[in-house]
C-alpha cells in the first residue's frame, strides 16, 4: 500500500487590511501552492489554504512578506472568535 495523500492545510492571518490583495496576488503567482480567502476584510483576517507539500514554500514567502507587510499567524479558532 502507498502512503495516503497529504492533505490541505489551513492556516489563519491577521494582515493590514490594506494589504489583502497585495498578498493573495503573490500566493497566486506560485500556482497551486495556497489559495487566500478573506475571512473579514475590516480585521484583516484571512485564511491561506496551502496545497499538500507546500508548507514549506507558503513558510518562506510569508516569513519575506512579514518584513515588508504586518502578517500576524493566529490560531484558527480564536481569529473566529474575534468576528
């Protein structure tokens, strides 16, 4: 038997709100690595879903962003929580 399939990964962001488009433009130019959906545009918060072995690449494009843009990792339940 293969191994399973990795799955999607979900991760939760504050981000300047300002800047939302700004970030899911560049997730979307790596193709098939993370799709960026607006969680509540007025916080800010976002969720990035990231494709099977990917994590890595979205770890390296956001730890770059954050010296230029405010990305604040969140827990996923307390972001929600905060709606």
């Amino acid at each position: 038997m293969g191994q399973a399939p990795e799955k999607t990964v979900e991760r939760y962001y504050r981000v300047d709100r300002r800047q939302i488009h700004f970030l899911k433009f560049v997730l979307e130019g790596y193709d098939g690595v993370a799709a960026l959906t607006t969680i509540d545009p007025g916080k800010g918060l976002v969720v990035v879903r990231i494709g099977p072995g990917s994590q890595s690449i979205v770890d390296m494009i956001m730890a770059d962003l954050q010296r230029q843009i405010r990305i604040e990792p969140l827990e996923p339940f307390g972001c929600l929580r905060e709606r």
